[in-house]
C-alpha cells in the first residue's frame, strides 16, 4: 500500500514456481554461505519483485525467526507469490547447488586443510563476505535521511555488542522495545 508521501510503484508480475526456484537458484550460486546482498540485487534491483522498503520488512521479520536469515526470506518471498509451494522452490533453489558444492568442498578441504594457502584463501573469502555484508548495510541504510534515531540505535547496538561485549539477549531485550516505542511515537498521525 503505498502512502501519500510514496510514487506508486510499476506493478510486477508474480513470479512462477519455476521463476522463484532459478532467482534463488542464482543466488545460492552467486555466494553460498554470504548470500544476503545477491539475494537483495536479485529481489529489489534485477526482478524488482520487492522494493527496498518491502526487503527491509521481509528480512527485518527474518531476523525474528527461527534459521538463518537467507532462508526465511526465500520463505515469505516465495509464499508470498505462490503460496507454500513458491516457498518450497525458492528455498529448493537457495539451497541446492550451496549444498552440492559444500559437499565437494568439504572433501577437497580434508584433503589439503593443511597447506598454508588454503588458510590463506579461507581467511581471504571471509574478509570479502564482511564486506559485502557492509555494502549491503550501507545501501539499505541509504533512504534514510540526515541522522535519524536508526542510524544511532544502530550505532548503540553495535557498541554494545561489538565493543562492551554484552550479551546479544540482553541487547536485545534492552534496544527492541526502545526502537519499536521510538517506531510507534514517529508514525505520523
């Protein structure tokens, strides 16, 4: 539904079946294991099939589930065109080729675990997902405006959590009622 304040967004076909299972298929391809900001590029910029405020929703519902994240957005996104069984392609398709080539991994990293550049690749591919994770960040963080109460309770989380090293439950039990009461006062009325 979109606002006043909001342009009226073009209207997107649903996606087939087969159409959800090959985006996520695509995804789970592009970065198995670091997937979140290829599944955003396929879902906001590519297919258009979510705008930015919709992902936001969705992987911000994600986050409150149970599993990882990836996966819970490739359940409501593929329920939400087609039902429980557009839920079962897209995650069938997030999911198989990351499992067939972890598989193969997994049998070449037994084999030369040892060796110094297998280390070194392994330290290098995590760096890369870091930052991913934070372009991905830095661009759903872009329709804010100014300095708004997002930016610094996002600020305050992670210096409770990165820096004074507190307990994410604590955190958490401490940061989401104030962010939804400061959520809840902002609606306009």
């Amino acid at each position: 539904m979109n606002t006043p304040s909001e342009p009226a967004r073009e209207s997107v076909d649903a996606p087939t079946k087969r159409g959800l299972f090959l985006g996520f298929l695509i995804v789970g391809l592009q970065g198995f294991g670091g997937v979140l900001p290829f599944a955003r590029r396929m879902l906001v910029e590519q297919r258009g099939w979510l705008d930015d405020r919709e992902f936001t929703e969705v992987l911000s519902l994600s986050q409150f589930l149970p599993g990882p994240n990836i996966v819970n957005v490739s359940i409501i996104v593929g329920n939400r065109f087609r039902g429980p069984l557009g839920s079962l392609a897209a995650t069938l398709g997030l999911m198989l080729m990351p499992f067939v080539i972890v598989l193969a991994l997994a049998a070449l990293y037994a084999r030369f675990a040892d060796l110094a550049r297998v280390r070194g690749a392994t330290n290098g591919v995590s760096a890369a997902a870091t930052g991913l994770i934070i372009a991905t960040g830095l661009k759903m963080a872009r329709p804010l405006k100014g300095i708004p109460w997002h930016i610094v309770m996002c600020g305050l989380t992670f210096i409770a959590i990165a820096l004074l090293r507190l307990p994410l439950l604590w955190v958490l039990a401490v940061f989401a009622p104030i962010s939804i009461a400061i959520a809840w006062w902002m609606i306009p009325r």
